[in-house]
C-alpha cells in the first residue's frame, strides 16, 4: 500500500470504501435502487427550483425557502451518490485521499445546512399562520435572505471546525473504510490515537446542530397546533394542518437518522445499522422530499400543471 508521510504518522493515498462488499449479492439490486432514487432525486428537486423560482403565483418566503432546500437536497445526494454508483458496479471500491475529504467536508457542510433550513421553514410557517396579518411585513425579503445566509454559513462554519479536527488525525496506514461514504464518525473510528477530544467535540457540535434545531422546530409546531384549534372553522383546520404536515413529516425523515449517527458517535449503533441509516439520509430523504412537498400541497401542483400543459401543446402543434 501506497502512503505519504505526515511527520511521524502515514496517511493513505487512496482510500477503499468497503461499503456492502460483505453482501455482494446485494450490489447489483443497490445499484439499481441507488441509480434510480438518484434520477429521481435529480428530476423532483430542479422541477420544485424550476417551478418555484419561475411561477409568479409562488412567489413568497414559503416557495423561496423550499427551493433553497431542493438546492440543497440536489448538492447533498450529489456529493455522494456518484461514488456509491461507481462501487456498486464494479470491482473498484477506491477513492483518492483528496476525494475522500471534499466529500466528508462537503456532506457536513450541507447536513448542517439542512439542519438549519428545515428549522427556519417551521419559523416561516409559525409566522403564517399565527401571525396571518402581520406575515408580510415580519417576513420581507431582506429577512428571508438573511435567514438562509445565516443557515448555509452555519453549515460551513460547523464543516470548518469538525473537518478540520478530524483531517488531521494519524491512520498509521489504515485505508479500509467499512461504509460506503466519507463522514467524520467514521474517520474518526479509523485513526490510531486517542480521539476522545474529537468524539467529544463532534458529539457536542451533532447536538447542537440537530437538538437546537429540532428543539426549536418542535416549538414552533407546539404554537401552531395551539392556534389551529382555535380556528373555528372546519376548512380553516384542515387547509393549516395541510400545510404544516409535508414540512412535519420531511422533519421527521431527516433528523431521526441523523439523531442516531450525530448524537451518539461512539458506536453504540451496528456497523450496518449505520450503512442503512446513512443511506437513508443521505439519498432517500432528498428523494422523497420532492413528492411529500407536491403531492400534498395544491398550490406546487396547480404550477407544475401550468408548466406542463403549455409543454403538451406546444408537443402537438
């Protein structure tokens, strides 16, 4: 094995993400499952972009905050899903150093940037229907932006920090990674020194960055539940809890495994109990997000409507 010296350490050139190679008869069916939740994935996010940014009728905080999530849904699943495709197909499981790191900085980089998105759309949605009258003089454009500046320089500020502590720890030459993408967990689990200081830190960072969140997602559906009992009116009821259900349920897709991986990175948790969850997360939820957030709401399906039927016209002409 190839390695380039680091003082009195060695780090390997080449990584070999060992992902289900224990499993090969699975390969094949998870190639094809992965590549077609990856096109999937690729073609619900940028029709919600496509749609959200260029229909006039949605054209407020609540469409701008959801393209930005599909953006970042798009991002995320792209950093990792290519690779994982690549060593499903073939015998070749490797991935070069520099490969491995931009992906582990780029996955935490936007995990922690979903974390924080996902809790300002409930802030959003608090606004709307708690706060009807007063919606859009509280959430104007400059406070939108500013909300998803705030959101995505928080995710680099956490990749930074996390990333950094972890590149530099010593492998004494270990290049097997039994996972099928870069996360900091498990660089952590592969080095050989003490990493109780890295373990600390990334479990409090993972708490802060899911329970705060969470914490104040939870918070604001707490006061909506509270205000849609008071409507009075049967239709008012359902059209609220239609419109805080999609975002509930995404919520609830996304932070359960991350929970699972963030909070506890000890390793209470399966080696392959975390292959699963992390492939999850990382390719199932961006894949769904796109049919939960259209499928219940009759506002992105009347645009996809209109985007699609001067399509079909302009086919037969």
């Amino acid at each position: 094995m190839t390695v380039m010296n680091l003082g009195n350490a060695s780090t390997p050139k080449v990584f070999i993400l060992l992902g289900f190679s224990d499993h090969p008869w699975l390969e094949m069916p998870l190639f094809i499952m992965v590549f077609v939740a990856y096109i999937c994935t690729l073609v619900g996010n940028i029709l919600i972009i496509v749609v959200s940014r260029g229909d006039p009728h949605l054209d407020s905080p609540m469409y701008f905050f959801l393209s930005n999530l599909s953006f970042l849904d798009l991002c995320f699943t792209t950093t990792t899903t290519p690779q994982l495709l690549l060593n499903l197909w073939g015998p070749d499981k490797s991935i070069s150093y520099a490969g491995y790191v931009a992906q582990y900085y780029m996955f935490h980089f936007l995990g922690a940037t979903e974390c924080i998105l996902l809790a300002v759309m409930s802030l959003d949605r608090y606004v709307a229907i708690c706060k009807p009258l007063r919606y859009q003089a509280i959430m104007d454009w400059r406070l939108c932006v500013s909300l998803v500046a705030v959101a995505w320089i928080s995710g680099l500020a956490n990749s930074l920090l996390q990333s950094s502590l972890t590149v530099q720890l010593p492998l004494c030459g270990n290049n097997k990674v039994d996972d099928f993408l870069c996360e900091i967990p498990v660089m952590i689990k592969m080095s050989c020194v003490d990493t109780t200081f890295n373990v600390t830190m990334l479990s409090l960072v993972g708490t802060f960055f899911t329970l705060v969140p969470l914490s104040l997602i939870l918070l604001s559906y707490g006061f909506i539940v509270a205000t849609v009992v008071r409507i009075r009116s049967s239709t008012g009821n359902k059209k609220a809890f239609n419109t805080c259900a999609s975002h509930v349920i995404v919520v609830s897709l996304f932070y359960g495994p991350v929970i699972c991986m963030y909070v506890q990175p000890s390793g209470t948790n399966s080696q392959d109990k975390d292959k699963l969850m992390a492939l999850f997360y990382s390719l199932l939820t961006p894949m769904l997000n796109p049919f939960i957030y259209t499928l219940r709401n009759k506002d992105m399906k009347g645009a996809i409507r209109r985007l699609v039927l001067p399509l079909n016209h302009r086919g037969r002409e």
